[in-house]
C-alpha cells in the first residue's frame, strides 16, 4: 500500500529535521568517549532533555541542505550546481574538518577543488563527509533504486572519490528510501535490501554484523569514526534496533561517542523518514535554530523536494 502525500511529504519533512536534530545534538559530544559521555548522561531520556535553548547544526546539515537545494532546483545532481550550492552555504565555523574547507574554498574561488581534495585525501576520501549528507537523494530517489545509487555517487564525488566513501553515501541514501517507504520495519528485509545492493566485501561484512545486532551496546563494535565504513553501518543499524523511538535510535548512537554529530545525523535521517516529522520529539523540533537556514527553512526546502519527487514519480 502506498502512502498517503500527507504522510510522505511529512516523512521528507521528518527526514531532514532528523538530521539536523541528531547533527546538533550530536554536535555537543563531538570527539567525547562514550565513558565520558555516559558518565553525564546516563539514560536517552536525559539525553534528550539536555538542551533547553536553541541547538545550531554543524557542517552536515549544512551540506545536506545544498544537497536538497540542488535537487530541489534541478530534479537531480549537477555538479557545477551542486558545487555552487557548497559554496553558498559554507559558514566554516560550522565544524568542518581541515580537508573540507580546503576543498569548499577553491569551490568558492572557482578553484580547480578536485586537485585540492586529491591533495589532502591521496586516493579519495573515504571518510563519511558524503553520507552525512545524501539523505535528501534517498528521499527523491526513493521510487528509483539504480537511479538513486547513480545519484548519491554524483553527490560523492566532488569531495569523495574512494570507493569506500561513495558506497557508503549510496547505503545511507538507500537506507533513508527504505525507511521512507516502510510502515512497519521488517528488519529481515531492510538488511537484505542493503546486502543486495552492497558491492563490497568490506560494507558486506559490516552489514552483515549490523543486522546481528540485538542490544544497544552491540552498536559500539560496528565503529565511531569518521571513515565510512566505521560510521554508517553504526547509524543504519541504531535505526534498525529501535525503529519506532527517533529518541532511542539517536541517543544509542551518541553514546557510542567518535564522530557523535555525524552519526546521528546519519541515523536521524534514517530515522526521520520512517517516522515522519509528528513522530519526532516536537520540544526537539521546536528548539531546531530559527536562523534564515533554520527549522522553518528546512521544513519548506522539504515540502520542495517533495514536489520535485511528485513530479518524478506521481502519485498512484
Ligand atoms: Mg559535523
């Protein structure tokens, strides 16, 4: 049965305001140990009762939103466009690494940016600086597995050319389409949609471990680092463990400590998809930046890209 535009244009909307919760969140723990972190907050509920003021979101909803923007103006991934839209959203306070604003600064100064990435990542990057902001491929694409694995390669590519870093940004993008289109998980069939369409022995074999995961503490094996391949497994399989509980699903993740903003936006978005913006925690929402690319932007570059999908694929 096919979901109501109501109900889908809400889970576009849950999507990226999942995202940028769990990046903001996630964001106050950067780099922490899970001890440390866990030490302060020894339960999800007082993790997400943390915040009493506005949460700002680093660089990964930040480029998730020119990932959106591109989409959303385009109906698919250009790279010149998609560069530009880089460009135009970088604030490098926003937590950035070395790398990236090497890379975003000759975007912006018309730079030969490829040669700078190729500079500070020999051989690609193979970090998770392309999955933390694919999502919005994921939600567009949803209808379109081989055109949606294409197009979160393109969104790759001008930061991420290693294999391992764009395979991973394809995963997360197809983790978010599942989850758009599941309205009850079945864990057995999420794990053999991503296993199917994994190409690596390496993702395989994480993959394989994520859909064994039973406990919140199993997450911890799968990886807290900025590589890819220790990060979206990790994410992917917070949401599977605690699928009805956006809460559960981010907090899991944050305690697992490393890259805690990157992780749980990946897994925010995830799980933002499936649930859809009602089934977020609305004081969490609510406290998402009023900034010009805040909350109130965010939901509107949502009911965007949701016009652009129905353009894609119509309603039945
Ligand atoms: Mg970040």
């Amino acid at each position: 049965m096919s979901l109501s535009d109501d109900v889908l244009r809400h889970r576009f909307q849950g999507c990226l305001l999942g995202l940028a919760i769990g990046d903001a969140l996630g964001g106050k723990f950067e780099a922490q140990s899970a001890e440390g972190i866990r030490a302060r907050f020894p339960t999800v509920s007082s993790l997400i009762d943390y915040p009493q003021e506005e949460i700002w979101y680093t660089d990964d909803t930040q480029m998730a939103i020119g990932v959106a923007e591109t989409l959303a103006d385009h109906g698919e991934i250009v790279e010149r466009h998609l560069c530009t839209a880089f460009a135009s959203n970088y604030v490098p306070s926003r937590g950035y690494g070395r790398g990236a604003r090497a890379v975003l600064e000759a975007m912006e100064e018309g730079r030969d940016y490829r040669q700078v990435a190729e500079q500070y990542f020999p051989g690609g990057s193979y970090g998770n600086g392309a999955a933390m902001r694919v999502a919005p491929v994921g939600l567009l694409f949803r209808d379109d597995q081989s055109r949606l694995w294409e197009q979160a390669r393109l969104s790759a590519l001008p930061t991420h050319l290693h294999p391992l870093g764009i395979e991973g940004a394809q995963l997360l993008a197809l983790a978010v389409a599942l989850g758009s289109h599941s309205q009850s998980l079945d864990r057995d069939t999420f794990f053999t949609n991503l296993l199917t369409a994994c190409q690596s022995a390496a993702y395989r074999t994480k993959l394989e471990e994520a859909a064994r995961v039973r406990t919140a503490d199993d997450l911890s094996h799968l990886g807290n680092r900025i590589e890819a391949l220790e990060s979206v497994p990790t994410a992917i399989a917070s949401f599977a463990l605690t699928p009805e509980s956006f809460e559960e699903t981010v907090s899991h993740v944050i305690f697992v400590g490393g890259d805690t903003d990157t992780l749980a936006a990946m897994a925010g978005a995830v799980s933002g998809a499936y649930l859809g913006i009602d089934r977020l925690p609305q004081r969490l929402v609510g406290l998402v930046e009023s900034s010009p690319k805040g909350r109130s932007y965010l939901l509107e570059l949502a009911d965007r890209l949701f016009a652009r999908h129905r353009q894609l694929t119509p309603a039945a």
